[in-house]
C-alpha cells in the first residue's frame, strides 16, 4: 500500500467515525464489494461514488459525478432502489432491469451491495509532475508527467487514466478522461494528447494554466479498449487527440516482427491538424505490417497535399479491399459521430459488428 493510499485511508476512516466528536452518533451503513471481497462503512447520506472514492475504488467519470457521462455505472444487487430520472435517461432499460445504476447518482441510506468489475479495482491514484509540455498543433497539446507515488504503473495500450483538474480554488477539482499515449515499457513516466475544447473546464486549464514542473493528480488505469490477440489484419480509425492510444499501441509494436497488418486512417480537417506524420511514416518505412494513411477533409484544393482527401469513412471505403472486410478487425477513437458513421461503413461493406471496437469520447 503506497503512502497515498494509506493517508487516505486514515482520512476515511476519520470521516466515518467523526460524528463521535460532536456528541451526536450519525447513522452509518454499510457497503459490500462484490460478495464480501471488501465492505467498509459508510455515512449516511453520502453518494456512492464519493464513498467508494474515499475506499481507494476509483470508479471513473468523465463528467465529475453530475450524472452526464454515465462512465460510472455499475451493478447494485442490494440497497440501490429504483433508478432516478437522470439515470433512466442515460442507461438503457436492458442496463437498468440488470441492476445497473449510476454511482454519482446513488445515495447511501442503507446498506448497499455492489459488483465491480476487477479492472476498476487495480486503478489507482497517483500524484506525478509535469515533465513535458509540447504543442502539437494550435488546438492540441502532448503533456508528459513523471510520477511522484506510485513511482510506476502498468497498462494495456487503448487504457485511460482521469485527470483531477484545480480548475476553481477551494473546489472539488474537474475530472476528465484522456486516453495514455505513452509506451507501456516506460512505467514511471505517462503521456496524454489533450484537444482544447471551447469552453472546456479542464482542456483550458491544461493549455492555458498546467506548466511544466507543476504536480498533478490522477486515477486509473481504466477501460478494456486494446488489441485483441488474433492475428486477423486491423484497421485503426481516428483522428486528432484521437490518435492517443493508437500511438501508444504502434510505438509499442513499433521494430516487432511477426505483427498482424495495421492500417491506420488518421483523418483531419486540413494540413495544419496533422502531426507525428514523419513519426508514422518512419514506422510505415520501417515496419512491413504497417500503412498510414492521413485523410483531409477540408483542405483546399489548390494545396501542394497530394495524399487522400474526404471524410475518413468514404477514405476507408476506397482505400479496403472490398472482398476483404470480414476478415479485419477495427479499432476507432474519438468523437460519437465520427464513430458511429465509420462503424455503418464498415458494417455496410461485411464486416461483423461483433470485430469493431471503439473508445468513444463523451
């Protein structure tokens, strides 16, 4: 157990007992992780999420438990109820007669019963600095941090990690998903590629405020996007801050022999959105089971690009052998609809919905 967790243990504990000092016994309950793996007690009143969080359960959300992203869903067999407005609207009626609930929007005023899954059991909170700050384009930054405690992490490339945002003095900090786009070998150091979204709480505060040389803390490693161990020939959509865990995925198999065939589909507006192309096209002079393939959209016609030009659906469309898509696998990330019209494309040419895999953005 690190020091981090140990303090915060200690601090939970306190919580839990400190109606004791004020001569006045709250009512506590108590919460059972899957089957008796770990219970521990809880104030009355408190949200679930909160009281996992204060037990070292990192349960993610992207959206800092308003109850927007539904990232922190999870299986209650006992003490839960009947789920509230907000989350009949964010989880299917299939999800909801299973049991399923929004942590953020549980509150514990009985004893509750829960099943996590195992991976969100390993994640854990680190405190790291920063270490590198690179501007990629004009709306996309690479940030770099060393870790502080735990001084390492392991993970799978295609896994996430929740940045912890002190966006607003004195207020609980924002919480925002970003995919690890560092090589898994390099245990004490992880790296993001964050897009600066208008208005976005914690993209602005890491373009704008976050320095290097400055703490920062964080949850995880989360999610269970990643290759699969077939051998079957895979396609690689997306684009932007989208490329993340497929950069962290090919510099990991980037100088292997006896690798699958990758294609990766990068599709951007224009010129100006593209980067680590000489990187990429150093991999594909490299390495015999790997094509790039940057796609613009927008990009004038009267422009010295001589590479591909359209939507990166209608790309994929002329660039795949048609006869060949049942045999391939792809793995997409980024933006819902960008997905989602990939994904009809692909299905639409024969491949099985069952081989697409995807990490959509909230």
């Amino acid at each position: 157990m690190t020091l981090v967790d140990r303090l915060r243990r200690i601090e939970a504990s306190i919580e839990d007992l400190s109606s004791y000092f004020d001569g006045t016994m709250a009512t506590t309950h108590t919460i059972t992780i899957n089957a008796g793996e770990k219970t521990f007690p809880v104030e009355s009143g408190s949200s679930l999420l909160s009281a996992l969080a204060r037990h070292n359960i990192y349960v993610p959300t992207a959206c800092g438990g308003r109850g927007l992203c539904a990232f922190c869903k999870v299986k209650i067999t006992a003490g839960a109820g009947s789920p509230n407005d907000v989350e009949n609207a964010r989880l299917s009626p299939d999800l909801t007669a299973q049991g399923f609930h929004l942590a953020c929007q549980v509150i514990v005023n009985g004893d509750v019963s829960v099943e996590i899954p195992p991976h969100l059991l390993s994640a854990t909170r680190f405190r790291g600095r920063v270490v590198e700050k690179r501007q990629l384009t004009y709306d996309i930054v690479l940030v770099a941090i060393e870790l502080i405690e735990p001084t390492s992490i392991t993970f799978v490339p295609g896994r996430y990690i929740q940045i912890e945002a002190p966006v607003t003095p004195g207020v609980d900090p924002v919480v925002r998903a970003y995919s690890l786009a560092s090589r898994p070998s390099d245990k004490r150091r992880v790296e993001i590629l964050v897009r600066k979204v208008p208005n976005g709480a914690c993209s602005v505060w890491v373009h704008d405020s976050l320095a290097v040389g400055q703490e920062i803390s964080f949850t995880g490693p989360y999610g269970d996007f990643g290759l699969s161990t077939t051998n079957a020939p895979a396609i690689f959509i997306g684009g932007g801050s989208g490329m993340g865990p497929f950069w962290s995925m090919l510099r990991n198999l980037d100088g292997l022999d006896d690798v699958r065939p990758i294609t990766y589909f990068f599709g951007a507006l224009t010129q100006r959105d593209l980067f680590f192309v000489d990187e990429l096209r150093r991999m594909q002079k490299d390495n015999s089971w790997f094509t790039f393939v940057p796609a613009l959209s927008n990009e004038p016609a009267d422009s010295s690009w001589t590479g591909e030009r359209g939507l990166v659906p209608a790309v994929v469309a002329r660039c795949v052998d048609p006869g060949t898509y049942a045999q391939h696998e792809a793995y997409l990330c980024g933006s819902p609809g960008m997905i989602d019209a990939c994904v009809k494309t692909l299905t639409a040419h024969g491949m099985q919905a069952a081989h697409v895999f995807f990490d959509k953005f909230a």
